[in-house]
C-alpha cells in the first residue's frame, strides 16, 4: 500500500484512515482514486464529527510525503483536501480547518516553487468559501508574512519569479477577502499587516510599462491578463483592498504608501506617485476622500526641509488628489489645505531668498539650479491653490478668497498676514506676488450676484492698498483680480487689449440692467476704484500691459456697473487722467504720458459707443481723427508700438486733439444727462465720497435763483460742516454702538415690551407726518427746488425744499 501498511494491519485500522488511505494510488501519476474520494466524501459529510481526525491524518501524510519529495502523492492530498472544504459546511469543519492551514503552510515553508503555487491555490480556494460561524481564534498573521515575501521574489528563472510573485499577490488577495467577511476582519488592517501587504503589492505595480494607461477610474482587464501579468493583479487587489476601506482603518492603508515612495525615492520624477494616488482617490469612497488629503498634507509638512522637487512632487500629487476630490465630498479640510499650502509657500520664498543671499555673498549672482526648483515649487503651490479653490462652490469660495487675502502682507491693516519680518522687501514683495497669483487662480469663473458679495469691504480695502501698487506686477495681478469677480458675462475676453474700436456692437456685449444692490455699492465704494485707476495711472514704471489692463477695469465697470451717475463720474476721471498726461505734475516719463492719452481716447470712444449719444459720439470720433493726423502717438494703436517717435513735449498742441469738458457736457447734456458735476473736476478722496461732490450736489438740490437763497447756502456750509464730512469715525462709531444696543434690546428684552414700543414709535411717526403734511406751501421760486411726497396710496403736491423741517425721527 502506498501508506506502508501490511494488508493484516490495514484491516485493523480505523475507518477514516483506511478511507483516506484508499483515494491514494500506487502510481502517483495515476492522480486521485474518484471512486474512493467520493465514499470518503460521503463519510465525512455523514460523520461530521471525523473531520478532524481526517484532517490531522491527511496533513500527516501530506508533511511526510513533503518530506520525502514525494510531489505526486502532495498533490493527491491537497486536492483531496479541497474537495472535503468544498463539501462540508458543518460547524465540526473548524478544527479540519486548522489542519488545512497547517498543511498550506507547510507548502509555502517549502523552498519548491510548484508547492508554494499549490498551497496558494489551496488558500484561495478556501478564502472563497463563506463559513457558518466566524473564527474567533484563527489568525493569518503568517500567512500574511509569507505571502508579502512570494511578492518579493528574485528568482534567477524570470518565469519562476512571476509565477511565486503571482501567486504571492493571489494570496494577498485571499487573506484581504477572508479577512474582510470575517468576523474579526479588523485584524487586517493593523500596521504590522498593512506595513507588509500595501509595499509588496505597490513593488509589483511599479514593473507596468506604460503607467499613463492605468491612471483614472479602475479599469476591467481580462482575466487572462490579471492572471499572467504581476503587474495588473496587483493593482486589481490595491484596488480591491482600498475599496474595502472603511471610516477607521483608511489610514492605516494610506501611511505604507508615503514610506514605500520615500525608500524608493519616488517623488522626484513622481509620475508612479501621482498614479498612485490617483487609483487611491479613484478605489476609495468618496467620502472618505479629505483623509487622503490630510495625509498627503501631513506628509507635506514631514518633508519640508526636503529638496525643492521632493516637495514639488508630493505637491503635483496633492493637486491630482485635490482635483479628483472635488468632484466629490471634500470635507472638512478646506481651510487646513489652504492653510498648509501658504504656509509651504511662505518657506519655500524663504529657502529662495536665503540661498539668493548666499550667492550674493559668494559673489555669484546667476540664477542657481535651487532657485529655479524652488520656484518650481511656488508654481505647484499655486496651481494646486487655484485648482482647488475654483472647484469649490461659490459660498465656500468666498470665504477662502478672505482667506488668501488676510495672509496678504498690506501694510496698514490689521489682517493675521504671513509673517514676513524675517524676508526683508524683497521677501515681502515675492509673497505678495505669489499670493495674489493663487488668488487670481481662485478668482477665475466666479460669478456673484451682486459686486458687494464679491468684493466686500474687507476684501475690497487691503486689496486696493497703496502698499499693493508700489509695484508694476503688484497691480497687474490686483486689476486681473477685480476684473474677475466684476466681469459676471465674460466680457473680458472681448476687451482684450488697448484699441480704438470702430464699432463697439460688433463686440456683442453681453449686459443687465444694474441692480438696485450695485448701484448701492459703487455708491459707498466707487472713489476706492476710481481713485485705485487713477494713481495706477500715474506710476512711472507702468508697461504696456498695465494700460491694456487699467482699460479693461473702466470698460467693465461701464458695462457691469455703470448707471447715469457712473457715467459721468468716468468721464470726469477720464478728463482727469487726461490733464494729469498734460500738466505732468508728477514729472511722468513722455511715453507715460502719450500712454494716458491713448487709454483715455481708447475708453471714451468705448464709453461714448455704449452709452450711444450721437454728440458725444461725433466730439469723441472727431478728437480720434485729428490724433491719427497730427499726433498718432496719442492712440493706442501707435504709442504701444516697438518703435514710435515720441513727442518733445505736450504743451504746444491745439485743443483739438483733446477731448473738451465744455463740449461733453453740452453734447450730455442735450440727451437729459445731469451734466452739473462735469463741472468739478476729480480729486482722488480715500473715504467714499469726495467733498467736493458733497457740496455740489447739496448745491443741485437747493434752488439757486434767489439772493437769500444763496446765503442760506453759505451758512450751512460751516467749518463744522466741513469737518463732519472729512471725518465721519466719530459718526460711525457711534452708528456701531446704537446698532449694537437695538440688536441687543431685540435679543434680552420681553416680547411684549418691544412690541409695545414698536407701536410707540408708529403712532409717533404717523403724528409726525401729519405735522409735515400740515406746513404753509407757498409756490416755488423754480421746479427744481420742489420734493414731491408720497406716502403710502396718497400723493401730495410739491413743497419747497427749504421750507419743510424734518423733526428728528428715531424709529427702529
């Protein structure tokens, strides 16, 4: 008998034994008895409670015959085994179990590289198989190490070394399904296990030829290919081991990733890195997504003191896993990425500037290779800022627009701004740039209803801060950022450049009505942007782009935010611009110069297009065809040329290539536009409003016919008067401090108190107004002196402004 046992002996010998010994052949190559597997089969599934004592007499014979290398009857046993784990599902198959992995370890112990393929194949047949009951005992912590090892295969026969490693990634698979719908499925995910399995399966992932093909979703290879390419099939079980993920264990999959890219010093070029995480972001659920970003950014920070493209690298990754999360739950990291991101950027200008310094010091003064990588970083850094931020939804963005702009380093404000006292100018400057450039990034494709929710006060005054224009750059990348967020129908691209454009309605532009909320705003805000284009116009240092940009800023807030007031509030700046190239108080260069006046002419035949009043239109075109006679250097299309002759000076030309204040506000005026204010000239003021306007129009509203009249008007324009309008603080301290007390009152105080006093101050306001209604009307001096009252349903004739007296009201 192929066992060794005499015929007299065999007799004596226990059923199961003798049932076992039977399936066995005495040639080996004969291969497995059916007949008598099948009466041991039945046996077992009959008398259950032996399927222990099969199981330990099996892996008996199973050790020994490894022993004596005899492979065939190795064979014979394990598929005997398999067919007894594929038959019997009882609760007695848990120690019949305990032999089988014994046995299966057994043959991956052995240095025989068919055994060790035969044990894998056994497991993964019985990691397939659902079990009634979970195993509370059972640990595969061996098979776990041996398998990762088979992965790791150097076999000097290449075919024998992709078959150990295929089967090393098979059962990694196998221990990853039985594990996973197991009871005790965590046991997996511990960092002595991931530590093993994550770095063999990314070892083989590494051999694919062409990595491009296998970014993005997960692919379907055939199972042909899974089966003989290591590559494939450790990538399909990265996949599948990801996907099985949960809240708790995804970070423990994630961290082997970073210390398998660190050894292998694959960062610096990243191109598996990126591929790598774009599987991770691709397998994972998408909820879980902010955890690989948290751990890419903490990884961020480990390698900060690492070479420029080490960080560059792990940036470029950041930005893929970025770009792919935002398409889904992104989480709670928004601030922390973008916080973390400034900050890297804030020591990479760093590390720029101290090795800058250092090759000043020894004398060399070229460009060094690690400046040239740091700014590869700064690059990365800002295209991953823009990238994510302009995939954000439009509340979030915002709030990360005040964001980027509070780390901004203006001077005179108050905002938490990246500590930049270490850098010096030249290090404050480079922080400016590189910021703005990111908020530009962040900025692009927003569209906010209103102007204000794009730019309010908070965001609206460090941006267009003096210490934001000392530089050519500076204000290129400010105006770029206002144009952004005020061109709300993509106009912007139709502008393009600095020309006298023949005909603005072959530009098709898209526009509103403005709304009630913009004009508000350009009430309170619009002398900060006028007053920004007009001190923008008036640096030295400005090029060619600066002028096309300034031009973009007044077209696109005629088209998105201009009504009659705006209107003529541009022409006065306009005019203003012009007489500043004219006077040249400021000593500007002669191409400055010739530079205002061909952006003022550029506008104005825009505005006067828009705005379409034939006489203005006709002065505008007239002014522009006398310049391309006389004086081409005053019109865009020849001053920004390579080579143009400058004029000597300015003085000596005729009125009739400047555009006349006079014949504007006749040409205005006879189309129904209030053209009084033309006649003020502009003053660049800091707060809202000028005094001068403030005068002007308290002039507009008084009659103005009568000598009493107008000393009435001299006397209300005090000192105090005066001073009240340059200083509103005060007033606005104490408009915060009542604002404050009524939100409190309405917070603390009983219901009914507060609706008492409402009905107060309502019968107080209605006795009031009776009060008004009530006073002496004498007829006009003129129709623009009158107010016409309308209260409710009832309308009430005119009254002279200067007769009605509004006692002091205070109603909430």
């Amino acid at each position: 008998l192929s066992s060794g046992v005499c015929c007299c002996c065999a007799a004596l010998r226990p059923r199961y034994k003798r049932l076992v010994d039977n399936i066995f052949p005495e040639d080996p190559k004969d291969g497995l008895v059916k007949a008598d597997m099948e009466k041991l089969t039945f046996y077992a599934v009959s008398a259950p409670e032996k399927l222990d004592r099969i199981g330990a007499y099996l892996a008996e014979r199973l050790s020994r015959d490894v022993v004596r290398h005899r492979y065939g009857y190795v064979l014979i046993a394990m598929e005997a085994l398999d067919q007894l784990l594929m038959a019997c599902h009882s609760q007695s198959i848990k120690p019949f179990v305990e032999s089988f992995l014994h046995m299966v370890a057994k043959l991956l112990e052995s240095g025989e590289p068919k055994l060790q393929v035969l044990g894998t194949n056994s497991f993964v047949k019985f990691a397939n198989i659902e079990e009634d009951t979970p195993s509370y005992h059972r640990r595969y912590d061996f098979f776990v190490s041996r398998f990762s090892a088979m992965c790791h295969s150097c076999d000097h026969d290449p075919e024998i070394q992709t078959e150990i490693r295929i089967a090393g990634i098979r059962g990694i698979q196998g221990v990853v399904r039985k594990t996973v719908n197991d009871e005790l499925r965590a046991t997996i995910w511990e960092p002595q296990h991931m530590d093993k399995i994550v770095p063999s399966l990314l070892f083989n992932m590494q051999k694919i030829d062409d990595i491009d093909s296998r970014i993005g979703p997960p692919s379907s290879p055939t199972g042909g290919e899974k089966e003989e390419n290591p590559a494939l099939l450790a990538e399909n079980c990265f996949r599948e081991l990801l996907g099985r993920a949960t809240y708790g264990n995804m970070n423990n999959a994630v961290r082997p990733v970073f210390a398998h890219l660190d050894h292998h010093r694959l960062w610096d070029p990243n191109e598996f890195a990126v591929s790598c995480f774009k599987i991770i972001m691709y397998s994972i659920q998408a909820q879980y997504s902010h955890h690989v970003i948290q751990e890419i950014l903490g990884h961020l920070d480990v390698r900060k003191r690492d070479s420029p493209r080490v960080r560059a690298g792990i940036i470029q990754v950041l930005l893929e896993a970025v770009a792919i999360a935002a398409k889904g739950s992104i989480g709670p990291t928004v601030l922390e990425v973008f916080n973390t991101l400034l900050k890297h950027l804030r020591i990479s200008v760093d590390f720029e500037l101290s090795d800058r310094r250092s090759s000043t010091g020894r004398g060399t003064f070229s460009t060094s290779s690690k400046e040239s990588d740091e700014r590869i970083v700064q690059n990365a850094i800002i295209q991953t800022i823009g990238f994510f931020g302009s995939n954000l939804p439009d509340y979030q963005r915002s709030e990360i627009m005040m964001f980027i702009m509070g780390k901004v380093p203006v001077l005179g404000t108050t905002s938490q701004s990246l500590d930049t006292s270490h850098l010096g100018d030249m290090g404050t400057r480079r922080i400016q740039i590189m910021l703005l450039r990111s908020l530009l990034m962040v900025t692009s494709g927003y569209k906010a209803t209103t102007i204000s929710n794009a730019l309010p006060p908070p965001f609206l005054d460090p941006l267009l801060s003096p210490s934001l224009m000392e530089d050519s750059e500076l204000r290129q990348l400010v105006l770029e950022i206002l144009h952004n967020l005020i061109d709300r129908h993509d106009n912007r691209a139709k502008l393009r450049g600095i020309r006298i454009i023949p005909d603005v309605s072959d530009l098709k532009i898209k526009r509103d009505k403005i709304s009630r909320q913009d004009v508000s705003f350009m009430k309170k805000h619009g002398q900060q942007l006028y007053r920004h284009i007009y001190l923008g116009c008036k640096e030295e240092d400005n090029v060619q782009k600066n002028f096309e940009l300034l031009f973009t800023s007044l077209a696109l807030t005629t088209i998105e935010l201009a009504n009659e007031e705006v209107v003529i509030d541009l022409i006065r700046l306009a005019i203003a611009l012009q007489d500043v190239a004219i006077i040249n108080e400021d000593n500007l260069p002669m191409f400055n110069r010739c530079g205002v006046m061909a952006l003022v002419a550029a506008y104005l035949n825009f505005l006067s297009q828009m705005i379409a009043v034939p006489a203005f239109c006709q002065h505008v075109s007239k002014v522009i065809e006398t310049r391309s006679l006389e004086a081409s250097y005053f019109l865009p299309e020849t001053i920004f040329k390579d080579k143009c002759n400058l004029p000597k000076s300015l003085e000596k030309h005729e009125k009739d290539l400047f555009f006349l204040t006079n014949k504007i506000a006749e040409s205005l005026g006879g189309s129904g536009y209030s053209v009084e204010r033309l006649s003020v000239p502009y003053v660049p003021q800091v707060t809202g409003q000028s005094v001068v306007d403030t005068i002007s129009l308290q002039v507009d509203i008084l009659p103005g016919n009568g000598t009493e009249d107008k000393v009435d008007n001299t006397e209300e324009i005090t000192f105090e008067a005066l001073k009240k309008a340059i200083d509103n603080n005060g007033l606005e301290e104490q408009e915060k401090e009542k604002r404050r007390l009524v939100i409190e009152k309405f917070q603390k105080a009983p219901f009914e108190e507060i609706a008492a006093q409402c009905e107060t101050k309502a019968n107080l306001l209605h006795d009031r107004l009776a009060q008004i209604l009530e006073l002496t009307i004498r007829p006009p001096p003129s129709p623009s002196g009158t107010m016409t009252i309308t209260a409710g349903h009832a309308h009430y004739q005119s009254v002279p402004v200067y007769e009605m007296k509004f006692p002091d009201l205070c109603v909430y």
